[in-house]
C-alpha cells in the first residue's frame, strides 16, 4: 500500500472480502487442557489460547464483530474514520482489522500504557492520542473519541465499553466454542474466570453458559492491589494490564455474576512467566492472573472441578514490563506452589459462522 492509496475507501465488494478473509483469523480456538500439580496434588484447567488471534489478543473477537455489525446495520460508512478508547489491545485489534477495511483509525490511550502497544497501534498505520492523567486518563479517553465525532462527523466510535455487541461477540463466539470444546471430551463446565476490562468477555460467555449450564458459576476476576470492582472506583495501582480499569463499565452487570475473584499483580506475573518458561506459552499477565483465579474457584468448588478461563494475549507486548524482570515471591503467592506438567490442545470447534 502507498501513501497516496492508504486512505482510499474500499468498494462494498472488496470489503466483503476482506471481512471473509479475517473471519478466518479470529477466534476458533483451541481450549487448553493445562495439566499441573497444585502442592503436588494432580489437577487440570481449562484456558481459551486467545494469543492465538490476528492481532494476538481476545479484542479481535469484538472489534471484527463491532465492525461486522456495524457494516451490516448500516451504521460505518467507507471512508469513516474509527476513534477508540482503549488501554491497548482493543486499539490494536481496531487498527489491524479498521485499516485491513480501508479505514482511517485514531486510538486515544492513557499515556503510562506499555511502548510495545504503542509501537504495534502505530505499525498498523493508527493514529495514537495519549491522554494523561490530568487529562482524565480512561475517561478522558472515551470523552475525547466522542468530541472527535462531534467535531468532524464522519467518525464511528466502537465504545467497546458501552456497546452490548462487545458482550455479543462473546456470547456468540467464545462461549459457545468452550461448550462444544469441553462436550467434544464428554465434559460440562462447573465455572468459568476472566478478568474484566470491558467485561465483554465474563458478561458474554457467562450468559451463553448459564443458558446452557444453568449451575454454572460465573466469576469476575480483578487485581487485589486495584478493586474497582469490589470497591465500584479506582483505587491503588496494579500491573495486569487490560483489566481494572477506572470504573465499572455499563455492560458489567454483577448482579447478574458470582462473587469477584481477587489475584495479586506479582504473583499473576509469576504464572504467565512460568507458563511460558516451562510449557512455551508464551502469555501476558492477564493470562497468569486468569489462571490463579480459576485455580482459587476450583479450590472452593472441588479438585476435579471443570473451571475454564481465558488465557487472554501473548507476552509480545510486555517485553519492556515487569513480566521480563525478576519478580519477588511475597507470602500468600500460590504459583510457587504450582507444578506445570503439561497441555493438550482440545481441537477447535469449528462452528458454523453467520
Ligand atoms: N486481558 C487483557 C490483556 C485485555 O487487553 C483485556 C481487554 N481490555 C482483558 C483481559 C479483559 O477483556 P474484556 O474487555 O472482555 O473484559
């Protein structure tokens, strides 16, 4: 692509073909059975490889089905513009799968995000905006994107954060692949884990399995140095990135969830670093802090419980992060404790698509 055609809006034929041409590089999964000893106890979990996708991360799901909606119900024309908020992932997934569609993106970004994310944005030919903390930082960030449409009009804001077609995209997707995955090995799930950002993901999948599996425990995960959820506001800092934002996002409903799960930012760090140094799973925080929260859910619901999770990006963007450097196991830490033994990829579900 040259200068003078990046911008060139595609014709409705092209577009489509394009769209059919990612539907093949988002989702479908596999499900990974993680075999590891717990205090030398033999144990399985069961984890989505999300790091898998186009752009290596879960958001793939919901950016191509926000844009795939959107297209479909009229609502983004060629040549819009897309704007986003995000702390990175989602930015990542817009500007791949926005420019593969002939857009021009612009991601608004706290400025304390990693450089890896900003680098990848700007490799994708997206525009990055930081938004200090004095400019608000998360919220700044969706305030600005809004400001943008209004000043210049021909802008579509995913707002990931508000919009039921995130939720959607889970519901339709990763939920019913988990189900197909773990029916495929005469299994059902007893719970399901993940870490909230948007929640798109816990909201999504947690209603689909709940639908099926009326039982089935729906648990929200967050940092313990940073409760938003517990506590309905930013306080402290933490380090798993993608989760824990500022606020509770609209399309989080805990009520509608079982009780939030807890991992300290170490010691998730510690996971994500074992289980790329000793099964090559090469994952990001979020990733190790899932699969600590899924451990503690299965301890509470017994040794043999199906609990699955969300190993939910690859460890490329945190390369300049403490997930490099040597972390310091503190008391309470439960990696320590975990032995990885193994993993077997449940194939994909290869489910018919719309
Ligand atoms: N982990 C990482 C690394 C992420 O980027 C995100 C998305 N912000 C999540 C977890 C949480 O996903 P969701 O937005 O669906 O809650």
């Amino acid at each position: 692509m040259n200068a003078a055609t990046a911008d060139a809006a595609l014709t409705p034929a092209q577009c489509l073909e394009r769209f059919r041409a990612i539907r093949e590089m988002v989702g479908n999964t596999p499900l990974l059975a993680v075999r590891f000893r717990w205090r030398g106890e033999p144990r399985t979990l069961y984890a989505k490889a999300e790091h898998l996708n186009l752009t290596g991360s879960i958001k793939d799901r919901m950016a191509f089905h926000i844009l795939e909606r959107a297209y479909r119900e009229g609502r983004i024309r060629p040549g819009d513009t897309i704007a986003e908020a995000t702390s990175g992932n989602t930015g990542i997934a817009f500007s791949a799968i926005g420019r593969a569609l002939g857009h021009r993106v612009v991601i608004y970004m706290p400025d304390w995000m990693s450089m890896e994310r900003v680098q990848l944005i700007r490799s994708f030919g997206a525009r990055i905006e930081p938004v200090s903390k004095a400019q608000g930082g998360f919220l700044g960030s969706i305030r600005l994107c809004e400001e943008l449409r209004t000043a210049q009009g021909d802008v579509f804001l995913p707002s990931q954060f508000s919009n039921a077609a995130n939720v959607e995209a889970h519901h339709e997707t990763t939920g019913p692949e988990i189900a197909a995955q773990l029916a495929a090995r005469g299994l059902a799930p007893d719970a399901f884990v993940a870490g909230v950002g948007t929640g798109g993901t816990v909201m999504g999948v947690g209603r689909y399995l709940r639908a099926r599996f009326p039982g089935v425990r729906i648990h929200p995960m967050e940092p313990a140095e940073s409760p938003t959820l517990s506590t309905g506001c930013k306080v402290g800092h933490h380090r798993i990135q993608g989760v824990s934002d500022e606020f509770i996002p609209p399309i989080v409903k805990l009520d509608a969830l079982d009780e939030v799960i807890a991992i300290p930012d170490g010691d998730a760090i510690l996971m994500a670093q074992k289980l790329a140094n000793v099964l090559g799973l090469g994952v990001g925080i979020s990733s190790g802090a899932n699969f600590l929260g899924a451990l503690e859910v299965q301890e509470r619901l017994g040794r043999d419980a199906v609990v699955v999770t969300i190993f939910c990006d690859d460890n490329k963007k945190y390369l300049s992060t403490d997930l490099l450097r040597e972390e310091p196991v503190k008391p309470g830490y439960r990696s320590p404790e975990i032995e990885l033994d193994g993993y077997e990829a449940c194939p994909r579900a290869n489910l018919p698509r719309a």
